[in-house]
C-alpha cells in the first residue's frame, strides 16, 4: 500500500500539496513498484501536528480527485467525517483512522457504506495519538487492547468482514516498543488482516532491525499489507 501525503507540512517532505507533477510521479512510483492499493491523507498527523480545519481538508481532497488516476484503490486517511464522506463517495473503498474510531458518526458512516475499515490500535488512556504510553509487554498489551476495540465496533454494528488492524507504530509508543511489536508482529497476525506502516519511521533504525529485511519479514509473519511512502 503506497502513502500519497496531500499535504505541505509532511513529516518526511514528501507532500504533494498544489504540484499535479509531483502527484503524477507518485502515480508513476507506485506503477513502477507494482503497488495496487493507494492510501490518501490531506492532514499531516506527525508529532505536533494543526488540526487542520475541515474546509482546508476538504479542498486538498478536491484537488486530489480531480488529478486522481483510476488504476488503483483508494483508502482514505482521515478523521474527518465529510471528508470521509466525500471519498467514499467519490470511489475509495476503505477508511483509514489513525484516531482508533472513536467517532460515533464515522462509525456509521463505516456502517452505511459497508466500506472496508483500518482500525489502529491506541492505548485507551491516552490522550493523544502520540502521548507516549508505558508497557509491561507492548506485544500482550496491544494485541489485548486492539482485540477491545474491535469488540466495541462489532457491537456496534461494524461487520468483521470489514475490518483490518493496524498496530500503529510509531503511534504513542516509545522506539523500542515499536521495535519489539514490528519483531513479533506475528502474534498479533490472526482473525483479522494486519496492516503495518514503518515506512520511514525512527525505530527501523534500532539494533533490534538492523539485520532484518522488514518487507520480507513482514510477509513471512503473515502481514497482509505494508503501508510504504513512495519516496522520490
């Protein structure tokens, strides 16, 4: 799954906000990478990130569909309802919330739509997506926590059909936390599709990875997706 950042504050620089050329190399890249499946974001959620507001977001969502090439599907990256909304609408076939849907009206947008979901794993303590949060067993302890959000969204009436997890790394843990889940990522392969994004993340460069090939690593521990940027 390659990462299109529709914005000009990317954590990594690779935002094509306003550049219809930078845009056609990331459909380019993604061509020559063999990749199917494109993941959209219009609001940058890196440490520190502004809540952008959702006129602003929803024309960075214009600007994309009206560039948007039709040999991929889209996943929307946002947490914003009317921009969730428009893209379903407009085509995209899965929502993407990094916030752990806790918005009752996406929620039953998700519902509704029957669009396939990425539910991120947060600890449900904290207070923001990147509050760093203590663990005893990071590995336990996500997979117990994410197992809670998904029985919260079954009961309220999101199909298991539609669900793949996401371990958020990178999100709210601490660089050797991240390390560790991506290591074992296998025990929290089961029900459910796990879809993991370290592309260009800090903790990738620890000891713990150094010797690992992580896209093979990955598949051979039964990820069903890797999120990658499509770096220029």
């Amino acid at each position: 799954m390659g990462i299109i950042n529709v914005t000009d504050d990317s954590f990594f620089g690779d935002g094509i906000l306003g550049s219809k050329e930078e845009l056609v190399e990331r459909f380019l890249k993604a061509r020559e990478m063999g990749l199917e499946f494109l993941d959209v974001g219009c609001m940058s959620t890196k440490p520190n990130f502004k809540t952008l507001g959702k006129l602003d977001e929803l024309n960075r969502l214009d600007f994309f569909l009206n560039n948007m090439s039709n040999e991929f599907s889209y996943s929307i990256d946002s947490n914003t309802l009317e921009v969730i909304d428009k893209a379903i609408g407009s085509g995209f076939s899965v929502i993407n919330d990094v916030f752990g849907f806790e918005n009752q009206e996406i929620i039953n947008k998700a519902i509704e739509s029957k669009c396939g979901i990425i539910l991120a794993h947060r600890h449900p303590l904290s207070e923001n997506i990147h509050q760093k949060m203590e663990y005893q067993d990071i590995v336990a302890e996500v997979k117990y926590q994410i197992n809670d959000q998904i029985s919260n969204l079954i009961h309220l009436g999101i199909n298991e059909s539609q669900i793949a997890i996401d371990p958020a790394l990178g999100f709210g843990k601490k660089i050797e936390d991240s390390s560790r889940l991506l290591v074992e990522i296998e025990k929290l392969v089961g029900a459910f599709p796990v879809i993991v994004g370290y592309s260009n993340k800090k903790f990738i460069n620890s000891p713990t990875l150094s010797s690992i090939n992580l896209l093979n690593h990955s598949y051979n521990s039964g990820v069903s997706l890797v999120r990658l940027h499509l770096d220029k």
